[in-house]
C-alpha cells in the first residue's frame, strides 16, 4: 500500500492485486460498466456531436470518481484537488489497466484456513464429480456472459480443504463463496488460470473419447 497526504487526509491506496480484494474489485468493475454505458448512451442520443470534445469532460469525470472510490474521499473533495497530484495517484492505481500475469498455485490460504484445487476433477467417476462438473460448467457459463460476481462461487465449488467429500452441501458452498470475497485479486486470478487449463484438459479428456468411441463404432460396423 502506498501513502499520500491530499489537503492534509491521508490517503492509502493499493499498489498491487495482492492488496486488492474481490469485493474490492468487484464494485470497481461496477464503476466501469456505469462509464461504458454512458458513453455508449451519449452516442446514441446525441449522433450528430463532436464527441471528442464530449469524452474529455466524460473521461475527467470517471477519473474523478475512480479516484473518489479507491480513495473514499467524496466526488467534491476530489474535484478540488491539485490535477499534477492527482495524476500521481491515477498512476498508483494503473496495475487495474495491466494483465495480470498469473502463477501456477496448488492451494490458498484465507485466514487460517487452506484450500486446495482439485488436480483429478472428473478423473474419479462417481456421481459427486459429476454434479460438481456441472456446476462448474454452470458457473463458467455465467461468468463467460458477464456475471463475474459468480467467480467467489465457483472457487467455493471447486476448492476444498484437505480430506473433504468430493460434493459440498449448497449451504457451505454458499458460505464459502461469501468468505471468499475477501480473497485478494491475485489468487483470484491465479484460480482462474488454474480453471483455464482445467477446462482445456476436460475438453482434451472430451475429445480423445469422442474419438475411442467413433473408432470402437466403425470396427463394429465393419464387423457387422
């Protein structure tokens, strides 16, 4: 975290998506899509503006209210601030414009507790892996069209502590999932690749058994 003194408040701001968590990002996410969908609003109501002049004030106005949230200072104390110093602080916050680069992980911990991700989903044939392939497909699904505030779900769904049953209960799930909102950005995302690659051999395992099961097909075709 890094320190800043703006009209003598102190001010704390995140340096990093380790300081940064879900929930935090989450609203984040929610200020962005409000500044898209009024600028796509403006373009369409107003065909005929010169818009370049019109996103200016519309871009000065969202740094404003970045600045307002990640800060917690008002809109109105925000605006009356030095701009030089205030660009400073943007330039605190630009890793929220940069990729992530994530690294392979086995497990998390939040609190005292220690999650681990599943290396064999699928790879056990009982029915708990099914259902819980489903609602991992059910969830990616989601978050594929946009629902991202399904994302503390579906690590609740997939990451267990040592020795548990391979199919948790929907009300620990649920538990879970709000629990996990307090995890930090970066093992968020690190889940996320893991889930990635995951899918990528779920659909690999598919294929190749698409594939046994036409070549077992035709040899007893060719048989009959």
């Amino acid at each position: 975290m890094k320190d800043f003194t703006m009209n003598d408040k102190a001010i704390v701001l995140p340096e990093s998506w380790l300081e940064v968590t879900w929930e935090r990002f989450y609203g984040f996410t929610k200020l962005i899509d409000k500044h898209t969908k009024k600028i796509e609003t403006y373009k369409e109501e107003n065909p005929d503006d010169d818009f370049e002049f019109r996103e200016t004030i519309m871009q000065l106005d969202y740094n404003t209210e970045v600045l307002s949230y990640w800060t917690g200072v008002s809109l109105q104390d925000v605006s009356h601030w030095d701009l030089v110093e205030a660009n400073d602080l943007m330039k605190t916050l630009s890793f929220v414009n940069q990729k992530y680069q994530p690294i392979d992980i086995s497990s998390f911990k939040i609190g005292e507790e220690e999650f681990f991700l599943p290396k064999d989903l699928m790879r056990k044939s009982s029915f708990g892996r099914y259902i819980e392939a489903e609602q991992l497909e059910l969830q990616s699904n989601l978050i594929q069209d946009g629902h991202i505030s399904y994302m503390p779900r579906q690590l609740a769904i997939l990451c267990k502590k040592e020795g548990e049953d391979e199919r948790l209960n929907d009300d620990l799930i649920d538990k879970r999932a709000k629990m996990f909102e307090k995890l930090d950005m970066a093992t968020i995302w690190d889940v996320a690749f893991f889930l990635n690659k995951l899918e990528q051999g779920l659909l690999t395992s598919f294929l190749i058994s698409q594939e046994v099961a036409m070549q077992k097909l035709q040899e007893q075709q060719k048989v009959q």
